[in-house]
C-alpha cells in the first residue's frame, strides 16, 4: 500500500464531535482509495465504485474485511465489500 497526502479538515472540525478526523488517500494495488479516520474508527472505500472494503471501530475487531489475497485492478470490478450508494441512488436532500 502506497500512502499519498492525508487531506486535512479545518481546526473547527478536528474534535471527537465531528463526524471525520482526517481522510487519507492511498493507493490499493492498482486502486486509488480513501481512509478515513474518526474517533470512533477507521474505513477503507476505494473511488472507483465506491466500495467500502474495510471497516474497523476503535480498539475493536474489524467488521468489514476482505481477503489479502484479493486484487484490486483498475477498471475491474470489486469483488467484496459493501458499495457506498448515497447520493446516487436517490435525492442528495
């Protein structure tokens, strides 16, 4: 995994009542993704297809996981994980 530039939230929003901390994108295989930090755990979704493949609270046991031996090739489908659909499939309201 190659990490690129974590993008980093305005002070106002680095506190455990916001929802993310920090988001990092980083690099899957062939697949650009983000993880996501919180205060209340962490998240792996790659950008294409919107597919969260990791899912960990904090100080606790994944809940989302997937194979290590699963590849990840750009323009391939995802196999695993569970598709982000907001807003997509209905109003962004």
């Amino acid at each position: 995994m190659i990490l690129l530039p974590s993008i980093r939230l305005p002070e106002t929003a680095m506190n455990t009542d916001s929802p993310i901390n920090r988001v990092e994108q980083v690099q899957v295989d062939d697949l650009a993704c983000w993880r996501i930090h919180t205060a209340h755990g962490e998240a792996l979704i790659t950008q294409q297809g919107a597919q969260l493949l990791s899912y960990q609270p904090h100080e606790q046991p994944p809940l989302v996981w997937l194979s290590d031996e699963a590849g990840y090739r750009r323009g391939q489908s995802v196999r695993g994980g569970v598709p982000v659909c907001w807003p997509w499939f209905g109003p962004l309201e």
